[in-house]
C-alpha cells in the first residue's frame, strides 16, 4: 500500500480523536497528516514527508494556539440577561428586608431581598448583587 494511503489513515484517526476528545491540536496534526499525504502522492521520500507533516502541525499549533488563549481570556463584550442586571441601581418601592420586598429595576418590578441583615425603606437607592432566579439581591 502507498504511503499517502497510511497518512489519509493517520488524518482521519487524529480527526476521530479530535472529535472524541475535543482537543483542537488534534485537528492541526490532521491537517499535517494530510500535508503529508499530499506530499506522499507527489514524492517518495519518507522523510521529506515526516518533516512536512512536523513542520505543518507545529507551525499550526504554534500559530493557533496564541489566538485561542486569547479569545478564551477575554470577556464578553456585551452581558445580557441577567448578567446586565447586576451592579445596577435600583429603587425600593416595599420595605426591603432579608425575606421580602419589592424594587424598580431597569422599568420593571422585582421581588428582592437584602443580602445581609439590612433593612430598606421605600425610596432608597440599592445596588443589585446577584440574581436569585426571579429575585434581585440587593445591598
């Protein structure tokens, strides 16, 4: 069997392991093993065809790798949903205490509680801390 045959076996081994493992660097290593059966159907040379697939898959990883750390790393540009709601100020419109209360948040009424022992009187300003399903933590 010609070599390029054993390397289209090896790419697509690395893009099952890929998808069983969901390790990107898989894919890269796919990707030379399948530079490297290209170089199979044009040449002989065993080794001219291992140094294309080294020279494929780490010069992918290599230049991958640095632009997937950083967009894991960065933030989300736009929170919605109820990420948007905390850190926001609010308006007490019933007592707010540990247990009840009612608050004006972004033009709507929320149900809320205070996140410690505190006390709020209608008309306080509070900030929202977090969100406790479709109750506003407020301090």
């Amino acid at each position: 069997m010609d070599f390029w045959v054993w390397w289209l076996i090896a790419a697509g081994g690395f893009a099952i392991a890929l998808v069983l493992t969901t390790m990107p660097e898989l894919g890269m290593l796919a990707i030379g093993a399948g530079a490297a059966a290209l170089t199979a159907g044009l040449t002989d040379s065993l080794v001219l065809q291992v140094v294309v697939f080294a020279v494929a898959s780490t010069a992918l990883i290599l230049a991958v790798q640095p632009l997937a750390r950083r967009s894991r790393d960065q933030l989300p540009a736009h929170r919605s949903g109820s990420d948007a709601l905390m850190g926001r100020s609010a308006l007490v419109l019933e007592r707010v205490d540990a247990h009840t209360g009612r608050i004006k948040l972004a033009g709507e009424v929320w149900s809320a509680r205070s996140l410690g022992d505190d006390t709020y009187e209608p008309g306080t300003q509070v900030s929202v801390v977090e969100i406790d399903g479709a109750t506003a933590v407020v301090m």
